[in-house]
C-alpha cells in the first residue's frame, strides 16, 4: 500500500482543484455501520424491524403510512450525535484549508464532515442533524426528534417534524446537486472514497468528473466501469489518509 499512497501524494502534490467523494465506509471508523456490510444496518437483525425490508424503513412510504415505525426505526439506528469524525474527516478538512481541496460531496447524512472542519460539503442525501415541519417548514434542532415524548413528533402547526434527509422514493436536494456536479465537473482530482457505488443516481454523479486523476480508496473494488487510468488503493480510508498525512507532514 505505500507505494500507492506515495503515488497519490504525487498526485495531490501536482493538482489544485481537488474533490472527494464519500459514502458510508467513511464513517464506519467512527462507529457509525454502513448499510450493506455484514455488520451494516441491512444485516442487523432487530426483532422490532425483521419483518420490514431495510429499504422500506428508510422510505417516504414508510414514513408517510407507518410513521410510529419510521420514527422508532431513526431514534434507534440513526442517532450520530454523540459520534466523533474519524481520521479520514480530519485529513479533508486539513486539505481544504491548504486550499488543495475544493469539495467534499458526501452520502453520508452524519455530519462528520463539517464536525471535522470541512467548510464546503454537498450532503446529496441531505443531514439528520436538521429537522423540518412538512406542513409550515419550521426547522427544529437536531434534538428534537430524539427528545419528543411523541412517537411521532408534531410541529406547533400540526405538522410532522421529520429530519432533513433524502429518503428512498425522494428526489435529491437540488441545490446540493448543483454544486455536487459543478465541483465534480470542475475537479482536476477525484478521489473517491468508502463507496461501493452502489446507490443510484448518487453513484452517477461522479461521470461528472473530466479531469487527469482518478483515484479510489476502498476495501474492496468497485464493479463499476471507471476507466484503465485509476489509481486503486484498497485499504481502510482512514488508514490511508492516516498515513498519507504523515508522509505529508500533515497534523490530524
């Protein structure tokens, strides 16, 4: 792997316009499971949830016909706020501040990225730590949810008070799809990172990308035609950025 890792210093060394790309195995190293590993959210067998479809319970149509199980189902396996960002988060945030790094669009709706320093962040799936009335369009605190004495919390106007992420049958943000596509279309570097790609039209974003560099970070390949021109890394992220701040001299 440190070869590879030297190749990538080379890389970030020669480029200016750099963009990450992430999604949950950024995150597991803080503790937070991903969804389809063999410990991930999709293999946990909670007898309160087994006879649901993992997908469902993360759907609008789960929260809209059955709220009290969509609502038990996030208080339960969706609580990252006492969660800390990882090496990984650390290393972006400090490439950003030298200015190497542009953007980080994420999957992930923990906000470990902007936890870590990360100013400029597009969450394509939106963020657990905002919430909304669907009704009025009142937002609440991160809390709110997790602290409502209601099964299914209520705004003031009688509204349901649901977080502000991208549930499946939802369209993605479009503000965050914009300047995903732009940063990605703009990047002179992609890495990407702790994705399997898997996630459609997330995963699409990232044809975006018209620059020299290509370069992944995973623990296992991706089934996904990306090109003969890539830089493939297969180790933990956190690991690699660990040692690429070192062979950087990059504090994280």
């Amino acid at each position: 792997m440190i070869d590879k890792i030297e190749e990538l210093k080379d890389i970030i060394d020669g480029s200016d316009n750099i963009v990450f790309f992430g999604g949950a195995g950024v995150s597991t190293e803080s503790g937070v499971p991903d969804f389809r590993s063999k410990d991930g959210l999709y293999n946990q067998h909670d007898v309160r949830f087994e006879k649901y479809q993992p997908e469902y319970l993360l759907s609008h149509s789960c929260l809209t016909f059955e709220p009290e199980v969509y609502f038990e189902f996030h208080r339960q396996k969706m609580d990252t706020r006492n969660i800390e960002p990882n090496a990984a988060h650390r290393y972006l945030a400090a490439l950003e501040k030298q200015g190497k790094l542009k953007a980080v669009v994420t999957q992930n709706i923990d906000g470990l990225h902007q936890k870590a320093g990360s100013k400029v962040v597009y969450e394509i799936h939106g963020t657990a730590l905002r919430n909304y009335c669907t009704d009025c369009g009142k937002e609440y605190p991160v809390d709110h949810i997790f602290n409502s004495t209601e099964a299914v919390p209520h705004c003031e106007c009688g509204g349901v008070i649901r977080p502000d992420i991208t549930l499946y049958e939802e369209g993605l943000p479009d503000d965050q799809v914009a300047g995903a596509v732009r940063a990605l279309s703009e990047a002179d570097t992609l890495i990407i990172g702790g994705t399997s790609l898997a996630v459609y039209p997330a995963a699409s974003f990232i044809h975006y990308f018209r620059g020299r560099n290509l370069v992944v970070i995973n623990m296992t390949a991706l089934d996904v035609a990306l090109g003969e021109r890539v830089l493939f890394i297969q180790a933990k992220i956190g690991e690699a950025f660990t040692e690429l701040a070192r062979l950087q001299g990059i504090e994280i």
